[in-house]
C-alpha cells in the first residue's frame, strides 16, 4: 500500500511528508515537485503570505540518481519565514507574550483547545492550518509520477466561486491544464472567470470571504480500482474521506452526485454500450462520475469539492468568547486570504492521485515501476 504521514506546524521550521510503497525507479526530481507548489499558490485572492513562502524542497532519502529506490521517500520543505517565529514557536523552553484567547468560529480552535486542554489556540492552530497541505502537494506529485507511468492523468478547475458558477458544461482536459492555471481563479470558463474575479474583489472590499467549489476529473483510469466487497474499500468512499480531509471543505460529491437525487432512474443512470471496433464497453454518459458500486468502470473520474469561506476574515466581525474572561468579543486575526479555492482546486488534485495511486499499487504490485506497469498490461489485456 502507499502510505504518507505529514508533520510540522505553520509556522514552525518546516514540513516533512514520509511516502511508503512507492515502487523502485519512478522518475523523481526536487524541480518536478516545487512545480506542484508552485501551483498550490495559484489564484487570485490569496494573501502576501504566497510571495513569502517559496517552499524551499529538500529530498531527504529514498531517491537516488532521480529515482525512487523503493524505501521511503522523506521530503522536508523548509519555512523561509522560520527566524521571525523562531522563538514564538520554538520546540525548547519558552513563554508566549501574548497567548491567542479569542478563538475563530469555523476553525478548529475551540474544539481543538477543550480537546487537548489548551489555553492558547496557536497550540492547534499551527497544526489545523492550510500550510499543512504543502506536504501533501509534495506527496502527491509522487502519486501523480507514479500514475503518469500508468497513463492517468488529473486535472482541475473551478466550477463555482461564493454565488458565481459557471454555465459552461465543458470540462479541461489534461492538455488544457496549463490554461487552467494560467486563468487568475483557475476556471476553464473564460466569461465565469470575470465574474468570479469581481465576487473576490467585492469581498475583499468589504474585508470578507468567499468559499467555492472545484471539480477534479482522472482522465485514463481502467476499469477495476476500488472494491464493492467491504465499506472502507469503495473507491468514492475513499475519495469522499480524502477530499473531506482538505482543511474547510465541507461537501463532496462523485460524478453528478447531489442532481442525480432529483432525477428518475431512468435518468440518472449511464447506459452500457459495446464498441466493436476497439472490444471495450462504452457508456453514452458518466453521470456515476466513473465509479460504480464503488468499482472504476473505466470512465473519467470525477468529483466536486465544495469549500466553506475561511475562518479568519479580514474585518474582525465574527462574534466569539475569550476563553480566559469569558466575556464575549471577535475572533482574533492571522494573515488570511480572501479566498484560497483555486489553490484547494490542486490540494483535491492530490487527494485524488494519492488514493487512486494507492488502488494502483494495490491492484496492481509490483516492486519496480516495470513490473507494476507490465501487471497493468496483463490484467487490461485479459479484460473481456
């Protein structure tokens, strides 16, 4: 199985993510993977915090030459901005000047201080935070390495930002992810990006938030990942708990998911066809989002993820209690966004090639790249 584990707080030294069970020889350069960070800091409404971190990457062990060995990979991606906080956060002796009482509704503050017995929220802030996910883009451009080799390919745009959602019914290919990217909110529809471009400035205006919803699609995912003989292996279960694991999303749902509630059965399911020509099954539709009975059926797969506006706004309105006095007051502020759902667009990304890489190894084994992608061919070539 693959397996990665993150650890590092905000604004500490830095991250580090440990991946297991990569095959042995899959192309890995350090360049690749600061590529993927690059794209976590995409679009438009992100704070200056994305000019000061230049997630400086460190490949710690299990590549050799450029390619994996087989052991586990460690990555470390240093904090540039560590010596400001350097005795804030410090792990040896220490006083902090001025404690963080006022925790943010919507964030885990609260929770995470009853839950620890904590009097001070950057106790679990610094570990709730969205830098976290800077480790996971690093894990998952492994997980997007390995599954190049497999011919699957993942990409992702914005469908909806606050109240403005594109009408378009067109989805980016994995050759249109360079436009997507270069779109200031990552959307593959060129008249919603105005729009949604306006909706953050009218939000930053006034010192709020906005929240959204990105759709990822894997392009060449064969027929079989996943399992529908015991809960925890259905693929869409797994996406569903992935993408739910991204900090402030709050909804998930694969192929046409919430719509197909509305329709009759007649409507809501996708029609198999056989394709003589090529002797595969075709489907007119993939309203299922490629998975059914939570078994890949060989069409794209596709979920939206739905983010809730972020917790820390930029006018203090929110209206919460002082853990020490008691008394009612507003949320505390740290260096916030107006909105990060485009870069949430590519943490998805990786949620979705982590657990599809997993499936992959899973399904497929091997302990060398050749072998998996050799199993590959046997078990597609015996496919009827």
């Amino acid at each position: 199985m693959l397996r990665y584990l993150t650890a590092g707080e905000s604004h500490g030294q830095g991250l580090v993510v440990i991946v297991e069970g990569l095959p042995a020889g899959l192309p890995v350069t350090v360049e690749a993977v600061q590529a993927e960070l690059g794209r976590r800091r995409l679009g438009y409404g992100r704070g200056p915090r994305m000019r000061f971190e230049q997630d400086q990457l460190t490949l710690i062990g299990g590549v050799r030459h450029g390619r994996t060995l087989g052991s586990p990979v460690a990555i470390e991606i240093a904090n540039t901005e560590w010596p400001k906080w350097k005795q804030e956060m410090s792990p040896a002796g220490g006083a902090t000047e001025k404690p963080l009482t006022k925790p943010r509704p919507g964030h885990a503050d609260l929770p995470g201080m009853q839950k620890y017995g904590f009097s001070d929220a950057r106790n679990v802030l610094e570990r709730a935070s969205a830098r976290e996910t800077a480790a996971r883009v690093a894990a998952g451009a492994l997980a997007k390495a390995l599954l190049g080799e497999l011919e699957i390919a993942i990409v992702s745009h914005i469908v909806q930002m606050g109240p403005v959602a594109t009408k378009s019914g067109r989805r980016p290919r994995p050759e249109d992810l360079d436009g997507v990217d270069a779109s200031q909110v990552r959307c593959f529809d060129p008249e919603a990006e105005d729009a949604m471009v306006a909706e953050v400035k009218a939000a930053a205006k006034v010192g709020d938030s906005l929240g959204g919803i990105a759709e990822v699609i894997a392009y060449g995912v064969p027929v079989g990942l996943g399992s529908h003989v015991h809960w925890d292996r259905k693929l869409d279960g797994l996406l569903a708990q992935a993408m739910l694991s991204i900090q402030a999303v709050k909804g998930v749902e694969i192929g046409d998911g919430f719509d197909v509630a509305a329709r009759r059965g007649s409507e809501a399911h996708d029609p198999i066809g056989w394709d003589a020509a090529t002797g595969t099954y075709q489907r007119d539709s993939n309203w299922s989002g490629g998975i059914e009975g939570g078994i890949t059926n060989g069409e794209p797969v596709v979920a939206r993820v739905a983010m809730k506006p972020l917790a820390t706004l930029n006018r203090p309105v929110l209206r919460t209690v002082d853990v020490e006095t008691k008394e009612e007051t507003v949320s505390f502020k740290e260096r916030t966004d107006v909105t990060a759902v485009p870069a949430m667009g590519v943490v998805a990304e990786t949620m979705m090639a982590l657990v599809l890489a997993n499936e992959a190894v899973r399904k497929f084994g091997g302990d060398s790249v050749v072998e998996v992608v050799r199993n590959r061919d046997a078990y597609l070539a015996g496919l009827s």
